[in-house]
C-alpha cells in the first residue's frame, strides 16, 4: 500500500510557498520539489477536511487523492474525477483561484457528481 500522504510542517509549508512566489516573480519555473510539497499538502489537508472514497482528485505527476463522502470506489476508473495541473491546484488551495474560474477557463477537468470542490476551497 502506497504511502498516505502528510499535511506538512507550517514553516516548510510557508518555504516552499515564498520559493515558488520568488520564482514566478523572476518569471523563472519553480523547483520541482516545491511544487511536489505544496501539491501533496494541500491533498492531505482535503484529505482531512473531505473524508471519503467517492471523488478522485489527481495532480500529476505528484499525487492523487480520494475524498467525499459517497458510493465507496474500489476498482479500475473512478466514476468521479478531477485532474488539474500542480500550478492550478495550489493556487486553488490557497485561494488565489476559485472553483469557478479555474473550471471555467479549462485549468481544472472534472467529471461525474460530488465534483465541485467549492465547499472545501480554499484551504489555507
């Protein structure tokens, strides 16, 4: 079994979060790292406040999550999914971006019910 993914410490959280603001100031990309760390937090912080196995949330290539309470997914693809960049899904999670605009400019592809991550955005 996959390792579970782990809300990190506050002070790295807020590194690597200065990093990838340094680097988009100076128009250079963000280290990969950083983005892999803010990508999976911010999974496991929807992870806690969204339990459940109904909706797929994928950020690749750094992670995927299921949450939502509902219909309980086991095998093959998920009824419900959402796939987005690890740009769009940070920016999402610390409410740079809302729901809305990130859908409808095509950022965030989402398929199937329960699909709406307004509730739980942002998350900082």
């Amino acid at each position: 079994m996959p390792a579970r993914l782990r809300v990190q410490p506050p002070a790295e959280v807020a590194a690597a979060r200065a990093r990838i603001a340094e680097a988009t100031a100076a128009g250079t990309t963000p280290e990969r790292a950083d983005l892999r760390l803010l990508v999976k937090h911010y999974l496991a912080v929807l992870e806690t406040r969204a339990p459940g196995r109904s909706v797929e949330v994928r950020v690749p290539p750094f992670a995927a999550v299921q949450v939502i309470e509902g219909v309980r997914h086991t095998r093959g693809t998920p009824p419900a999914v959402i796939e987005t960049d690890a740009a769009t899904w940070i920016a999402l999670a610390t409410g740079e971006l809302d729901w809305t605009a990130a859908t409808d400019a095509g950022r965030v592809v989402a398929s199937g019910e329960r699909t709406d991550l307004t509730p739980y955005l942002p998350l900082d």
